[in-house]
C-alpha cells in the first residue's frame, strides 16, 4: 500500500482536531463530515476534489477564524488560491523557499 500524499494526511489531522473538540459551539457534526467527504473525494481522485477542498479551508478560515489554530499552515500552501490570504508573506516566502529546494 503506497504513503498517502501529504494533503490528505494533514487533513485527516485537521479532521481528528476537529472531533476531538467536536462539544465545542463552533464545531459541528456537519462540519466534520464535510471533511471526510473532501477527504475521500481526493483519496479517490475526484475531478473536483482539490477545488471543493480550496474552497471548504477557504470557508472555514472566513467564518470560524477562531478555528485557524487547529489548521496547518502547509494546508493553506497546499490548496493555495484564497487560502493564500490567510498565510503571512514570511510564511509564503518560507513554503516558496521550500518548494524551491525539492
């Protein structure tokens, strides 16, 4: 069986944060399953998996910033678009460092 790519293992992180502190008022079951929807739609290979996912971590940060903490930056890199937003320009020029020696 072949190592998950990085973007679904950090979302299956996210997804365990947000069950472990799913009696919090902020996080909802609905919440949590729509993750594990995009989670199996890019395990799968889903024409638009990657987008869904964008727009879902877009979404999340816009609405429940104080949720922000409980995602990996990486992920906002990952997915990039408006996602981008919410890295601080050391953090981008930091991921682009990386990118660059890979």
């Amino acid at each position: 069986m072949s190592e998950q790519p990085n973007h679904i293992r950090l979302l299956q992180k996210l997804k365990s944060r947000l069950e472990a502190a799913s009696e919090s008022e902020v996080i909802n079951t609905d919440m949590i399953h729509q993750l594990a929807a995009l989670i199996d739609q890019l395990t799968q290979q889903s024409e638009t998996a990657y987008e869904d996912t964008r727009q879902w971590l877009n979404n999340l940060m816009m609405h429940t910033p104080q949720l922000a903490p409980a995602i990996d930056r990486e992920l906002l890199w990952i997915f990039g678009g408006d996602c981008l937003h919410y890295l601080t320009d050391e953090e981008i020029r930091l991921f682009q460092q990386q990118d660059e020696e890979n």
